[in-house]
C-alpha cells in the first residue's frame, strides 16, 4: 500500500490560498439526507411539549442524576435522550454532555438504544457544526465502540469534518478505517467514498490527485459509486489533466450531475477538441424547451468565457467559431446558461434517483448522442 504518511498528516494550505470570491457553501449530503432535519424538527416538538419552566427542571435533575454511584440503564436512555434534544449551543452544556457521556460509557446498555443515542448524539453535534467534541468522542475508543460505530454515525461525523474543512484529520480517520474494512474484507460505503474525494477535491494539490487515483485504482472494480468521477474529474483539470478529467466524465449519465456538462466542456476546451466541445453543448438542446428559465441540465458561465476565449485564441477553423457564438447565444437566451461557478457547481448535492419521463428521455438521448459521438 502506498506509504501516505506525510500526505495525510500536512495541514490544508487552502484557507490561506483562496480569495474570497471562491467560498462556496459545501453540501455534499442535504440535512434531510443525513437526517439532521429530523433531529431539528424532534428537537422543537419536543420543547414544545413541555411546560413553562420544565426544560430546565429536567436539567437539573440530569445534573443530579450524574451524582448517584449507580443509575438503571432505561434512566439513562431516557435522560441522555431528552438532554440530547433539550441542549443548547453552550459550553457548560456540552461540558455536562462530556461528563454525562464519560460517566455511563461502560453501562450495560442494549445495542439497539446504543444505536440511537450515538445517531442523535451525532446528529446533534453536526446540528451545531461542533466539530471539535465529535472528534474527542470519535476519539474516545470506548464511545466509538459503543455509541459511534453505525454507518450514519461514521457519515455524520465524516460529512461534520469536511464542512469544517478539517481535511488532514478527515483523511487520518479515512486511512484508519480503510485500512480496518480492507482487513475485513467490508467495502467502504458509497457516501463516504464520494466525501473522500471531495475532501481530496477541496485539498487541491498534487499529493492529493495522486492519492484520488491511487483510490480509484484500488477501488473500481467493487463498484461502489461512480459519483466520486465528479470530484476527481474537477481535481484532474485543477492539475492540469484534462485527459484524466475527460476519460472519467465519459463514463458518467450527463445528467446525473449538474457539474458534467461544464466539466466536460473545459476538458475538451483545454484539449483543443473544438468539434467535441460544440457537441457537448449541442447535446444540452436535445431535449429543446422553449421556456426561459434555467434548466435542470446548465453549462456555468466561467466554463462558457472559457470555451469563447479558446476558441478565438487557438481555434483556426471560422466555421466552428461561428457555430460556438451561435451555440452560446441559443443557450443564454434559453436558459442554459448559469452564472454559478465551476466550484459551486461540483459541490452541488448528488440528484434524486426519481426523475420525470422527460428527464428519463433527455439522459436516454444524451447518453446514446454520446456513444455515437466518441470524444476522440
């Protein structure tokens, strides 16, 4: 396995390399995806429940509870549950989460209410974005065991990471349990594969690409999730690879992802495949509707000034220069253009399996428009 040692421990160079016009909000997985909005709407019903003064009565009785030598297990669900949804974004709260957590690790609790707990406490934490006590407890090997060992725990916490852009201790953990499913012969899940490679995306350097590809290799033939193409492609043209960026968009439905189309469209436009990248936006039209709104499927207008400024600089053919400005004035005055930029639209969240007959139709047409026309 390649040694990543140095990779993995350096420190992201990105908040002090980026102007402020590249921030871009990062929501890979929605709220309602990693059922944080659940977590939110039980969290004010069950406020709503109670009776003036009552919330902090039941804290009271919490703290006093942490007191006793011994506590029933069903006492502790209860109150750990009720505390989990009653607790605020303090720091004497969560100091009496931390107290509370440490004091009832070790009891005899069943799996299941294990479960829970750890799922709301996880949710909570990416609630607040606290990203620093999810790892302590992430840390607490006891409590991983115990309360953090689900799926969704281990997604909640890996998607608190990489909205908090704490990228190196994201890919020390990722390494950690890498290396653990590879023993066991267990396949990382879909969701965070796809999170690794937007980390990876986000790092932007070339022990970063070089560590996407080695992952891609490793990992390809389990088929775990081609959505991580999205993510690579964008490092692969970040460094200078529009040939990676291209074989990898290739494989995917054009609409799978709103970033495909621009993807393609610059790798093709720093490849000087003039022919293929008209055929990139002319595929976008197959479907035509005339209504002025944006579309669904949409190119981003940094990739379009792009592709304009290539093709009057190193495009010699006027034929296929006039065919772009026509191409790019059709699509503007359509819709088909957005003014989100190219980082925008790579950290866009992942579609909806469900899709309209029309949306079906479109990515049947699309994906057979791309097989008859090979990006040579």
């Amino acid at each position: 396995m390649m040694q990543i040692a140095w990779f993995l421990g350096q420190p992201s160079i990105l908040k002090t390399c980026r102007s402020f016009e590249q921030l871009v909000h990062r929501t890979i997985f929605t709220a309602e995806q990693l059922s944080v909005d659940k977590y939110v709407r039980d969290r004010e019903r069950f406020k709503m429940s109670l009776q003036a003064g009552s919330s902090e009565m039941k804290r009271t009785n919490f703290k006093k509870r942490l007191e006793y030598k011994t506590v029933a297990p069903n006492l502790i669900v209860n109150d750990l549950t009720q505390f989990l949804h009653l607790i605020n974004d303090t720091s004497d709260d969560f100091a009496l989460l931390e107290k509370a957590l440490n004091k009832f690790k070790n009891t005899d609790i069943d799996n299941v209410r294990k479960v829970s707990i750890g799922s709301i406490l996880m949710r909570m934490l990416h609630h607040f974005q606290n990203n620093e006590l999810a790892s302590k407890f992430y840390n607490d090997q006891i409590l991983r065991k115990n309360y953090l060992s689900s799926k969704h725990c281990l997604l909640l916490f890996f998607d608190l990471l990489f909205k908090q852009e704490q990228y190196a201790e994201f890919l020390r953990h990722f390494q950690e349990l890498r290396e653990q499913l590879d023993a066991k012969q267990q396949t990382i899940t879909r969701s965070i594969f796809i999170l690794v490679f937007a980390t990876l995306y986000s790092q932007n350097t070339d022990k970063s690409f070089d560590y996407a590809k080695q992952l891609n290799d490793q990992y390809k033939d389990l088929h775990i999730t081609q959505d991580h193409l999205v993510f690579l492609s964008a490092l692969a043209l970040n460094q200078n690879n529009p040939h990676i960026a291209e074989e990898q968009l290739l494989t995917l439905w054009p609409s799978a992802h709103q970033a495909i189309p621009t993807l393609r469209l610059i790798a093709l436009i720093r490849m000087h495949k003039f022919v293929d990248a008209l055929q990139v936006l002319r595929s976008l039209l197959l479907v035509y509707d005339e209504s002025r709104t944006e579309k669904d499927d949409v190119v981003s207008s940094e990739a379009i000034d792009e592709a304009e400024k290539m093709f009057d600089e190193c495009c010699n053919d006027d034929r296929l220069r006039a065919d772009f400005k026509q191409l790019r004035d059709n699509l503007k005055t359509h819709g088909y253009i957005t003014d989100k930029n190219v980082r925008s639209m790579v950290h866009e969240p992942f579609r909806s399996g469900k899709m309209t007959t029309l949306q079906s139709n479109k990515m049947y047409l699309q994906a057979e428009f791309n097989r008859n026309h090979h990006f040579r």
